[in-house]
C-alpha cells in the first residue's frame, strides 16, 4: 500500500482528497501547512506528497525544498490554486502541477500515474 500526505491549509480541500484516496486503497496522513509536512517527512516516509503552494508557516515551495533534502525519492504532486506561472518557481518547472478546484478522479488517476512511473 502506498503512503501518502496530503498538504493543504483549506481543512475540507484536504479532508476530500484524504477521504477520496483513503477508500481508493491508500494510506494517507494529512498536514495543514508547510511545516508540519515537513515536520511529518522526517518522521515517516512517504511514497508521495500533495503540496499546496500558498500555506501559513512555511509555503509549498519552502516545504518542498526541505522534503527534497531529507527524502529526494519522495514524489510530489502540486495542488495549487494559483497559476503555475505566478506562483511556480522554475526549479519545480518538471513537477506535475494540478489546478484547483480539481477532480479527485482525475487527482488519483494522476497519483497512480506518478508511483507507477517512480516504482
């Protein structure tokens, strides 16, 4: 079963996608900023991350550098509802990047495609 954390500071963008990839079959842990994911991350390994860009404490971008250091194999998702191109950095350019409001079908049809590709 594959571990993933989902990352949001909007609890009901974060309890839909948890509950939707819980029932797919998945073990899901939720944060709701930047730092308690990363805080999560070095405790406990997961398979992938859905990241927000725009959170309190520590943003997606920040979060994101810091997991890359203590778990480079970890794949990440971007959840955003900001244009790729305003909030983005470019060293993220390669990452696959989801706008919001999304589907969870189309979500976890993307997350599927991600571990496969990274097994």
């Amino acid at each position: 079963m594959h571990s993933i954390l989902v990352v949001d500071d909007e609890p009901n963008i974060r309890s839909a996608i948890a509950q939707w990839l819980s029932i797919r079959g998945f073990d899901v842990d939720t944060a709701e900023d930047g730092q308690t994911a990363v805080d999560m991350c070095r405790a406990r390994h997961y398979d992938l991350v859905t990241m927000d860009l725009v959170m309190p404490r520590l943003s997606g971008n920040e979060a994101i550098r810091a997991i890359r250091k203590i778990s480079p194999g970890t794949v990440i998702l971007i959840v955003s509802g900001l244009p790729e191109t305003e909030e983005t950095p470019s060293w993220t350019r390669d990452m696959k990047v989801l706008a919001k409001p999304l589907r969870l079908l189309e979500l976890e049809d993307e997350v599927r495609a991600l571990l496969r590709t990274c097994a």
